[in-house]
C-alpha cells in the first residue's frame, strides 16, 4: 500500500501466507517494480525541481529579484557582449577597407606598364592582358579642334584624352554631321578608324562621337532618329568591349536655335534605343555667353573645358553634364543709376536677378544687359516691382533686361526698379 507521510511517499505491503500465496506474492513484486517504484521516482524528482524553483526565486529578497553581484555579472557580460559585436563590426569594416585599398593598388599596378607586376601578367598571359589605352574620336568641326592654335594638341577631344590619360586617335572631319552636312559623315568616320586600328581594336578604350550642329536641316526629317541610332549602334559593333559615348548637340556663345532643339531632341530619343551608348545631356550649353570663341567654334581655352567635361562624363558615368557658371552683366546705359543683379546659368536655365534706379520715368528703357550673350530675334516678357509696388513689364531678348512700361501705379522718376526672370532656351522662345 502507498500512503503520503511527511511530504514523502511510502509504501507497506504484507504478503498473504496461503497454499496458493506464493504466486499472487510474486505477481504484486512485479506490479511494484514495473508500475509503482517508477511513478514513485518520477513524483520524487518533481517535488525536487519545485522545492530548487521555490530558493532560486525567494532567496533572496522578493521573487524575480537577483543579487547585487549578479546584477554585476550580467551587466559586465552584456558589456562584453556589446564590445564584442562592436568589435566585429570594425574589423569587418578594417577588412573591406584593406581590400579595396590593395584591389586600387593591384589595378595601379597592373595599369603602369613599367610595374614589376604588370610585367609579371605580360610574361605569363601576354597579349590577352594588352591594355586600352586609345581614345576614338569622330564628328564635326568641334571634335576635330578647327580653330584651335594647334588641332592635333588643343582638340577637345585630345583634351579630354589627355584628361583620361589616353593615346587620341581623332577621326572627325570638319563641316560632317550624322545625317546633314559636308564629307564623311560620322559612321563613314567610323569605318576608317576600325580600319586603321584594326590590329589594335582590342586596345581602343573609349570611342567618343561629338557633333549635330551641321544636322539643322536635316533633324526634322523622317529618317535623322534612325541614322543617328545606326551610327551608335556602328560604333558598339566595330568596337566591342570599347566605352561608346555620345556628346549631342555641341553650340557656340547663342542661345540655342529651333533647329539645334531638334537636333537634340531627336539624337537623345535615338540614344536611349542604344543602352550600350552613354548619352551625355547638356553640351549644348556648355559655351552659353562665353567669350572664348572663335567665330562659333572654341578657341584653346574653351575646348579645353569642353573636353574637361567629357572627361568627367566618362569617369563618373553621368548622363548629364552641366557648366553652372555665373554670367556677366552690365548696366543698360544713361538713364540707369545704382544698378545691381546676378546671372547665374544652372542645369542649363537662366535664373537672373535686377535691380536698378530709373532717374527719368520717360528715359531710355534699357536696365541691363548680359556680355557676350547673343538676341534671340525674339523676346520674352517678365513682370517686376518697383520699391513702392509699382507693377512694371519688362521683356529679355536673350541679351537685354528692358522696361516695356508701367502697368499698376503711378509712374515717376527715380524709381527702383526689381524683377526675378527665369528663362529655359530649350522650352521658351
């Protein structure tokens, strides 16, 4: 029998003495083994787990405190913690850096052909590791450095190979254009620079295509898009594993006309057709009211910026770069005192600022004007305040800041004349 006594669980049993006992003994031995010694063990070791429950929780002080050197202990070990995964952290961070410093010193390295290890890859690969190193220019008058002091030096495709620092190869030919213009046109160009490098097309790293000025009569025909498209796909073919670049729409000091918006609105919907191309956006303001021209071609100095810009088009992967610059203004004439304003050309759109004091109400009408900018032969018109709200029209010629006239207020002399103008020459005329 099993009785509860003192928290713990016992047991008697008394064998029945009978002929016939010895078995029903011998059964209840069993029964006791199999059966009751093992829930007996299994209770047992239930009470002891509750009993180590009850003094982990209540000693001491209130149940799910913990002492003062445990609190300790698991403070320090999650600081150890913390310094560890910061730790991991910084190493990992080390080790990229390390990595990327010794990838840029093994490209140096492989790059420089006076390099120990440059010439190791030479005599164990040969020619397979031949480095690029040609830069392949085509297009019109601008490519190909007309009225530079020295073409084959001052090019901006020369200047943006030195910038690279690549061998220039310029294939452009003066007065060509993709579909428009005299001589050979720039696929023609194209074929006769494969041919001439045909031993070393595995050494032409950039072919730069620059030009469309001469396409003004031609853009707005049916099939410009499509010789445009055809040219830059030509090039990816002639040239594989070549960087291709697409410089549209190039311009002189003038705003640009309808014909050259033509011009580039159809050059860029071809270039997207041609994912291999990098089309550059913006060089048809690149030279916006600069003086460093020459009739409408870029001296020295100028192609020198231009090919800067390219450069910097190829380096960094853009597909747009602007020339942001300040442009100069002057004040319009004799009846304008105190004048003051800026001419600032940002992604192309001019954002200008004016002020200036009119000593005579019926005087000349000219505020100012900015240097080196051409007319448009057409204006635009602008709204201005004067100091005491005056509302007065003003229009902009491409050149010149003029009052038209006064529409809300009393006129006078010597008043201030204010006004904000925003002109975007490839949407307003």
């Amino acid at each position: 029998m099993v009785a509860p006594i003192g928290g713990r669980l016992r047991f008697h049993f008394r064998i029945i003495p009978a002929a016939g006992s010895a078995l029903l003994s011998w059964l209840m031995l069993v029964l006791l083994f199999v059966v009751v010694f093992p829930v007996i063990y299994r209770m047992e070791v239930l009470m002891v787990d509750q009993i180590v429950d009850r003094k982990t929780v209540a000693i001491p002080g209130p149940v799910g405190d913990i002492t003062p050197q445990a609190r300790q202990a698991r403070d320090e070990a999650e600081r150890a913690s913390e310094a560890a995964r910061t730790s991991e952290k910084q190493a990992r961070a080390y080790a990229q850096q390390a990595g990327e410093r010794s990838d840029t010193a093994t490209a140096k390295l492989i790059g420089d052909d006076a390099s120990k290890t440059r010439t190791a890859l030479d005599s164990w690969y040969g020619d397979l590791l031949a480095r690029r190193s040609i830069l392949v220019s085509v297009g019109d008058s601008y490519m190909a450095g007309f009225r530079t002091s020295n073409p084959a030096m001052s090019s901006m495709a020369r200047r943006c190979a030195d910038a690279l620092g690549l061998e220039c190869r310029n294939y452009a030919v003066a007065g060509s254009g993709m579909l428009g213009g005299t001589g050979d046109r720039f696929k023609v160009q194209l074929d006769h620079a494969a041919s001439a490098l045909a031993a070393d097309l595995g050494r032409v790293s950039v072919v730069l295509i620059g030009g469309g000025r001469n396409d003004g009569s031609v853009a707005s025909q049916a099939g410009y898009q499509e010789a445009v498209r055809s040219t830059l796909q030509h090039a990816v073919d002639l040239f594989p594993g070549a960087h291709v670049v697409f410089v549209p729409a190039m311009w002189d000091a003038s705003w640009p006309s309808n014909d050259l918006r033509h011009v580039y609105a159809k050059a860029m919907e071809a270039a997207v057709l041609v994912p291999a191309v990098q089309a550059v956006r913006g060089a048809w303001s690149w030279g916006i009211a600069d003086p460093g021209y020459m009739d409408i071609h870029p001296g020295d100095e100028l192609s020198g910026i231009f090919g800067q810009l390219m450069a910097s088009a190829i380096l960094h992967g853009g597909d747009t770069v602007w020339r942001d610059r300040e442009l100069a203004l002057t004040a319009g004439g004799s009846n304008v005192e105190q004048f003051g304003g800026t001419a600032v050309l940002s992604h192309g759109v001019l954002h200008a600022r004016i002020r200036a004091n009119r000593p005579q109400a019926q005087g000349a009408n000219l505020i100012c004007r900015i240097e080196h900018a051409a007319t448009l032969g057409v204006w635009t018109t602008f709204v201005g305040l004067t100091d005491d709200n005056l509302v007065w029209q003003g229009k902009f010629d491409g050149r010149d800041f003029s009052r038209i006239g006064d529409i809300f207020g009393a006129s006078g002399d010597h008043k201030n004349y204010n006004a904000q103008i925003v002109y975007h020459p490839l949407v307003t005329v």
